[in-house]
C-alpha cells in the first residue's frame, strides 16, 4: 500500500515470501518507500508529515509507478475515521 492507495500485487514477482521486496505485503509501506527504507518499525507509519520534500517526490513517483503495473483494489481508511459515531 502507498499513500492510503491499496494495490495488488499478488501477481508480481517482488512482492513474494523471500523476495526483495516481501518486507512491504499487506504493510503500509509509504513511509518506507519515500525513504528508500527496508527498516520494519516504519511500516504501517501513516505520519508522512516529517517528510521532505525530494521524499515526498519519492513517494509520488512509487504512487505513478504503481498506478501503471499494479491493480488499485482499495483506500485505506483509517479506524477512528471508521468508526467515528454521530453526534
């Protein structure tokens, strides 16, 4: 997943156990990804608000490759948003 976009990558050959890049399936991996990062304690970081802004460019250029090879399946949308009741 990248910036609340979640992909598909079921079929690609990265994303499988023992691949370079199985660290990222299932994860929220913007964080990671903007930072060129394999660091596990990143993933699922939803705060891209430290980030600059070559980093940002980063993750905007994953965003627009995914776009291209991957299948879009969903967005995230985060618990507390979710499960926000009325008042």
């Amino acid at each position: 997943m990248t910036d609340k976009i979640v992909y598909d990558v079921t079929d690609s050959e990265f994303y499988g156990p023992g691949e370079q890049y199985a660290i990222f399936a299932g994860k929220d991996a913007s964080y990671n990804l903007a930072k060129m990062s394999f660091d596990e304690k990143t993933l699922n970081r939803t705060d891209l608000s430290d980030l600059k802004r070559s980093e940002k460019e980063q993750l905007d250029n994953y965003v627009e490759l995914y776009d291209m090879k991957y299948k879009e399946v969903g967005n995230v949308v985060e618990w507390a948003k979710a499960n926000k009741k009325d008042q």
